[in-house]
C-alpha cells in the first residue's frame, strides 16, 4: 500500500538548505514580534521576568513544562535516582528478584503521589482484566478494555473516578490521566496476549509487575506485555558492546533539548502570542507561519524529552524502549506520520493487523481502520477536533488501497501493459538506452506508474520520427552504441531515487527503495509501522 523510501543525501540537503532560509526569514518577523508584545498587557500572566540582566523575559505559557522544571524537578528526579538505585543494587544482589523490586517501588511512588484510594482503583481495573483474561475470550478483554478506559474519558464516571485521588497539587490532572489510560492499555494487552498463548500461564503477579513499573507508568511509552514480559525475565541480563555509550548519548542529548527550549523561550512567546488574536492577526504571514511550525516543533520536543528522559531509565534496566516519535520536520511518508511509537505498535497488533490482515482487500481495510480510529478517538477523548482528525487519516488510509485497487483493473492495467509491448517494440530505435525510469519501477505508486506508462506510449509514438535510429544521449544512462560519454540529467543525479531501481546502473551506490510490508506482524519493529496512532 505505502512506500517507505531512504531520500538521497543530494536531495535531503536541498531541502535542508530551503527549510533553513525559510525559518531564518520567518524567525526574524516572529522575534519582532516577541520584542514588541513583551509588554503588552494581555501577555503579563504567561510572560515572566526571566534572564534580568540582559532584559529578557520568559514565556511560561505552558504550565506543565514549568512544573516539570520547577516544582516537580527534585521529586522526578528523587524517584527515577530510586528507582535506578535500587534496581542496581537488586540486579547485584538477588536479580531474580529485580521485576519485584520494579513493581513494589513503583506502587509505592504512585501510593505517595495519588494516595491509596487511586492505587485501589487502579487495582480494581487490574483484577477485573486479569479474571477477564482466564474466560479465555479476547473479544471479552478487549472490550472491557475499552469499557475501562471509557470510563476514564467521558463523564459522569471520569468525575467520579478523579476523585479518588488525595490532596489536590498541579500535575494532578496530567497524572490521572496518564496513569490511568496507560494502566488500561497495559492490561488489556496482558488480557490478550493471555488469550493468544494459555499455554503460557501468566499470573496476576505478571500482570502487577508490568503495570506499575515506574518509567512508564504515568506518561510511557506503552510496551506490549509480551515483550516486557521476555526481556524482564532475563536473570542475568547482558549489555551489548556500546549500548552504556549510546545511554550516555541519549541522555546527554535530552539535556541539551531541556537548555534549547529554555533559551527559547527568553526570545520567542511562541504559546503566549496565540492567546492574544488581536496582536496575532497584525503579524505578517512568515511570522504566522513560522508561529504555527514553531508549536509543532515544540510538542515533538517535548514528548522527545519526556520519552528520551524515560526510555534512559529503560535502557538501564536492560529494556528495549519503543523510540521516541520522529520529528515532524523529517517526514515524507505517510506511513511515519503516528506519533507515539507504542501506541501504534499496540493498535496495529491488536487491531488494524487482526482485522486488516494482509490489508489488500477493501472491506477488511475499510473495517480495520474504522476501528483502529474509533479506539484512537476514545484514547485522545471524544471532540469535534479528534472526530475531524481521525475522519481524514481512516479516509486517507482507505484512500491509497482505493487508488491502488483502481490502478489494478482492466482497462488502465491494459493500458500499462501496451505501453510495455510497445516499448519492446522500439527497443531497436532506441538501441543502447537504459531506461531506468520511475514508470518501470516496482516501487512507483500505481496511479503515477500509469500515467507514466502512458505519457511514454506517447512520446514512443513520436520520438522516431525526431530521431531516427540515432542512439539518444543525455537522458538516459548511455549503452555501448552511444558514442561519446553521455552527461547524466540533472534531475536523475540529484534525485536518484526517483530515477532508478534494482538492476539499473549505479543503485549499488545509491539508497534503495525499502518496500514497506503492512500486514505481517511478525518480526515487527518501531520502524515498520502503520500510520494511526496520535
């Protein structure tokens, strides 16, 4: 269905160096912008004195980042130090034991932040999955599963639910919610995977100590348990050469993204300049636009460090962590566009994978992504804004296998077919021409593949009567019946990989075309994903 390409060095560069000058020029209109309205009064609440001595202030628009850093700094960074500490000196001593250890510590951060009743509630939602699991029936689990986690997203059941939490302090709708969505994703997976394997036996105990254990109990990223499960249970885990240095690296790196964003945000009010739309709607359409591309940049930042932050912890533990979310600057395939790795891998194979199948048949497909995205919607929380959203990525899925579908029947696969007859036909004019186009390549999306074919019918019509039987240099790569050494096209040696394919000239110096595989979900991994989660 999809294409999953690696774009030429040449080609990525190109467009780096057109992104650059692009942000450059709207960045310096945004800077303006933050300069003037720094006094405005609409902006006092969100824009507070920050480095004084060089007159900056801070944009602190976004009060859970603030809290991260600030008030919630020393306890973050008190509980995951615990949790690190404690998981080395069990791995030293007794490291049959250390799942245990993960999962009493972890129940124990979560009885000292929300209190007792919310862990009881939590427990509740872990038994009542867990006896679902022994029925055996994983229409059953799923849909309690989703029953579960309806009720922590519509009302009146979530205002009851929240209650139960103790005290009242500012993260405490952030973690609530995290907590208890995360929960019910993860024991529905221990749910279905009891089903898949009942030769297996998983206990209430497995269960309890893939839920709560703490790097990812509040924010994730989701692992499904079947994984967890495996690598926890390695006794004597062993590290491979390198993996301490790549740790390092990873957490190096999200320190830097902490410092940028807080640089950042001494210079530009990227949250607090939407907020004002008077202000906003005198800006020029650069500063808008690097405005809005700013926002995104920053929420991939954010959940980058947030992951990045947990999957080191993970990493220690000798766990292999779905992988942060790719930024958006770097997409150029539809099929990356999700943005929670673990999300996507839970959905795929519990959803779109089970219903879909080999995903190349319309009713399936069309059945696949209608609930993958019904389940979606419910995870983000039912609004017009989702319903929108997860309306045109089912419609744009759907879509592509339409197109696909369309390009296969008869009268435009015997137009391609002719082309090809025709282009043997001519292959004495055209002696010595290598044509290693886009049209003849396996990986060419169908429609464009057609349209292709035809235009060449077209111009195989025509080219003979321009050039004889003169062998043609200077497009195509040049055979032995050309005379002289042919200059390649300008388009086919910037963009080759939109000019050549296996068994071309040159492709063993150039990247291949990665064809993406949708419907086996064995051997998965987070870069061979489908296009549905957030």
């Amino acid at each position: 269905m999809s294409i999953k390409t690696a774009l030429p060095a040449a080609e990525l560069g190109l467009y780096s160096l057109v992104l650059s000058g692009a942000l450059a020029y709207a960045g310096r209109g945004l800077l303006e912008a933050s300069q003037d309205g720094a006094h405005r009064k609409a902006f006092r609440e969100s824009v507070r004195p920050g480095w004084e001595y060089i007159g900056r202030k801070m944009d602190v628009a976004d009060f859970e980042w603030v809290m991260w850093f600030t008030s919630f700094r020393n306890i973050i960074v008190f509980a995951l130090s615990g949790h690190v500490l404690f998981a080395k000196l069990c791995t030293m001593v007794a490291p049959q034991l250390r799942s245990w250890m993960y999962a009493v510590y972890g129940a124990l951060a979560v009885l000292g932040t929300m209190g007792p009743w919310y862990l009881g509630l939590l427990l509740g939602h872990c038994v009542s999955l867990y006896v679902a699991s022994l029925l055996g029936q994983p229409w059953l689990c799923l849909g309690l599963g989703l029953a579960s986690l309806a009720s922590f997203k519509l009302d009146p059941l979530i205002s009851w639910q929240s209650g139960f939490v103790t005290g009242t302090f500012d993260l405490q709708e952030v973690l609530f919610h995290g907590g208890s969505g995360f929960t019910v994703l993860r024991c529905t997976s221990f749910a279905l995977e009891s089903c898949a394997h009942p030769d297996r036996r998983y206990s209430l105990a497995d269960l309890l100590k893939y839920n709560f254990y703490l790097p990812f109990f509040f924010f994730g990223p989701i692992m499904t348990f079947d994984r967890f499960h495996a690598q926890m249970s390695q006794v004597e885990p062993v590290r491979r050469e390198g993996e301490l240095w790549r740790i390092r690296a990873q957490g190096g790196l999200s320190v830097v993204a902490i410092m940028a964003v807080d640089i950042f945000f001494h210079f530009f009010y990227i949250l607090t300049i939407p907020s004002d739309l008077k202000f906003a709607n005198r800006l020029p359409e650069s500063a808008l636009a690097g405005l809005a591309y700013s926002n995104l940049v920053y929420d991939w930042v954010k959940a980058a460090v947030l992951f990045g932050v947990v999957n080191t912890v993970a990493r220690l533990d000798h766990l292999d962590p779905p992988q942060p979310p790719k930024c958006i600057t770097a997409l150029y395939v539809f099929a990356e566009t999700h943005f929670d790795r673990g999300i996507n891998d839970w959905l795929c194979k519990y959803v779109y994978d089970h219903i879909g199948g080999e995903h190349s048949e319309v009713i399936p497909e069309l059945g696949a992504t209608v609930a993958t995205f019904a389940i979606t919607t419910l995870w983000l929380g039912p609004c017009d804004t989702v319903y929108l959203w997860s309306f045109l990525n089912c419609f744009g899925l759907n879509f592509e296998l339409w197109v696909q579908k369309l390009a296969e029947w008869g009268p435009l696969a015997q137009i391609e077919v002719s082309g090809e007859g025709l282009g043997q036909g001519l292959a004495g004019s055209l002696e010595g021409v290598h044509c290693c186009s886009l049209e003849s390549s396996s990986h060419t999306w169908p429609p464009v593949r057609n349209f292709l074919t035809t235009t060449s019918w077209l111009s195989r019509q025509w080219l003979p009567l321009l050039v004889s039987s003169t062998p043609f240099c200077g497009v195509w790569t040049p055979g032995p019946g050309c005379d002289g050494q042919a200059l390649p096209s300008l388009w086919s040696s910037v963009f080759p990989s939109l000019t050549t394919r296996e068994g071309c000239p040159g492709d063993s110096q150039r990247p291949k075309h990665i064809p993406r595989t949708w419907g086996s979900p064995v051997g998965r991994t987070s870069d061979q994903l489908c296009p549905l989660s957030p």
